[in-house]
C-alpha cells in the first residue's frame, strides 16, 4: 500500500533513522513509486513534523539534526534517480544555486538543484553561508541564467538582498534573473528586495526557472539588431 509506505517515510525522517529512510528510498525505486512523490507525500512530510515539534518545544536540536541526517541518507538514494531523467533533455538553463550568508540548511536548496537537473537545468550549488560576492563571481565564471537563493531563518533571510546588490554591483542583473525561496520567504518579500522571483517548492522553482528562461529569450528577441 504506497499510503502505508508514505506514513513509514514521514516517521523514518521523525524517528531521525538514516538506514530506515535510506531502505525505504530503495524500496520506492524498485516497487516503482516515482521518486518525487517519494520526496513530495513521504519524506518532506516528516521534515514538516519536525519543524513544528521544534517549534513547540517537543524536539531538540540533536534530534533536528538526526532528522536532517535521515532525509540526506533518503535524498542519496533518490537524487541519482531524479537526476537521470536530466540527462535525457536539451539544457534548459545553467542555475547558480545556494543558501545565504549565515545559514546552513540545504536540504531544500538541494531537492530544488535536484529537480532543476532533472528537468534539463546545468546546477552548481555552491553550498551553504555563502556570500553575496561568491554567487556573483560564480554567476560570472558561468555565465549563468538563474542564481536560486534560499533562506530558511528570518534572520538570514536579508541576506538574500545582498546577494541581488552584489549582483547589481558587479555588472550581472540585466542579464541573470534571480529565484528565492526558503521556509520563511514570501512572493512579498521577493517583491520587496527586488528579486525576480519566489518559488514555495522544488517544483514550483522548476515552473519559475522555465518562465525565467522564456523571459530571458523574449527579451533578446525583442532587443533592437
Ligand atoms: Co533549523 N530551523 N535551525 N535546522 N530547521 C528551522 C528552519 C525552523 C523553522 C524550526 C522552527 O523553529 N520551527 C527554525 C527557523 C525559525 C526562523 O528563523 N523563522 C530553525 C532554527 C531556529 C534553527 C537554529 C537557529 C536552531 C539552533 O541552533 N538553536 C539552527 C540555525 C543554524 C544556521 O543555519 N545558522 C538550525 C539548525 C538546523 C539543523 C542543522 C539541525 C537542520 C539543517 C540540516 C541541513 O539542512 N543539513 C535544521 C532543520 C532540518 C530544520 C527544519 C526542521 C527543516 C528544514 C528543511 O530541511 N525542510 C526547519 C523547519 C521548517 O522549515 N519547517 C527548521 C525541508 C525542505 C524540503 O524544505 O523549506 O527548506 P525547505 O525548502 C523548500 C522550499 O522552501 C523551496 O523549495 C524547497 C524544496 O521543496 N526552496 C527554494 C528552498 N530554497 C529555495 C531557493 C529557491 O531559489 C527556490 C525555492
């Protein structure tokens, strides 16, 4: 029953149980559960628990951490998967990725990499509490479309501005859209900092890369000769 499958999922990643959610993945990939809903209905889910436990006081951060383990040990087996599909599609884009200054989650800022590879995106993640500069020297070497920003606490969430001024400072905004996201973020909030856009999910970041892309060709079409 995938129902029964999904529940063992979420409670391997709120048990903070690498080997269960790592076989669990396994059994996903060879009883044919797509590896995206595995993702989606199953191991997010727990995540979610575990956020809203901490958030309540029921939970610490040594078990938060042993979450976040499990849901690594569950992304190993299913981002191979995921990813093959990239490999069969035209490049769709090339994507700087990475978390802010002062923050260290990246288990959202790597399902959104996975994704986007999935769908054909060139990813270099540049990993967590990284520096407005860094994304722009990167974004430069690259010549990249996209630079994705996550940000999953308020207080980092700022940093994510700095990004698009170091952007701006280096010569960069016309020619590279910039994505953010992140627990806290909010379409509001990407307004406010000048952002081009928010995406509340791995696959709503894929949606919004795609139309980025569209609005980068259209405006080099438009461009007079
Ligand atoms: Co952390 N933590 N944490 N944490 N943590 C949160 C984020 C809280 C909300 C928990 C809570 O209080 N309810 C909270 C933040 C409160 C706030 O500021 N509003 C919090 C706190 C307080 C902290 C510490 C300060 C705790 C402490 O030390 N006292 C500390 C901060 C460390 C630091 O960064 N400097 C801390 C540490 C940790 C770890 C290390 C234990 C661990 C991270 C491990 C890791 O990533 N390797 C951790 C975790 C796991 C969480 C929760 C439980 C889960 C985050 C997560 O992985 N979610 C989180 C609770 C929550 O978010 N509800 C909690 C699952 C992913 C799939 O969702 O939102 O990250 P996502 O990403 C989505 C989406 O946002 C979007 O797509 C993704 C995929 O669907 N997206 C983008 C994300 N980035 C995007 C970029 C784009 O361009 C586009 C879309």
């Amino acid at each position: 029953m995938p129902d029964e499958k999904f529940s063992a999922m979420r409670q391997s990643i709120v048990d903070g149980a690498p080997d269960t959610a790592s076989g669990l993945a396994q059994q996903a990939v060879s009883s044919g559960i797509a590896p995206i809903d595995a993702i989606n209905e199953g191991f997010v889910l727990g995540m979610h628990d575990v956020g809203e436990q901490f958030a309540r006081g029921q939970m610490y951060l040594p078990d938060m951490m042993a979450s976040a383990e499990a849901m690594r040990a569950a992304m190993a087996v299913l981002d191979p998967e995921l990813k093959k599909l990239g490999t069969e599609r035209p490049m769709a884009g090339i994507v700087v990725l990475g978390t802010t200054k002062g923050d260290i989650h990246e288990i959202g800022k790597i399902l959104v990499g996975t994704l986007l590879t999935a769908h054909g995106f060139r990813v270099h993640d540049l990993g967590v509490d990284v520096a407005g500069e860094k994304f722009a020297a990167k974004a430069k070497e690259l010549n990249a479309d996209i630079v994705g920003v996550s940000a999953l606490l308020t207080t980092t969430m700022r940093n994510q501005k700095s990004v698009i001024e170091a952007m701006e400072l280096a010569g960069l905004r016309p020619q590279v859209k910039i994505m953010v996201g992140g627990a806290p973020v909010t379409r509001r909030w990407a307004d406010e900092i000048g952002a081009d856009g928010y995406a509340k999910d791995a696959m709503s970041a894929v949606d919004l890369a795609r139309q980025l892309m569209a609005q980068k060709t259209n405006a080099t079409v438009a461009e007079p000769v």
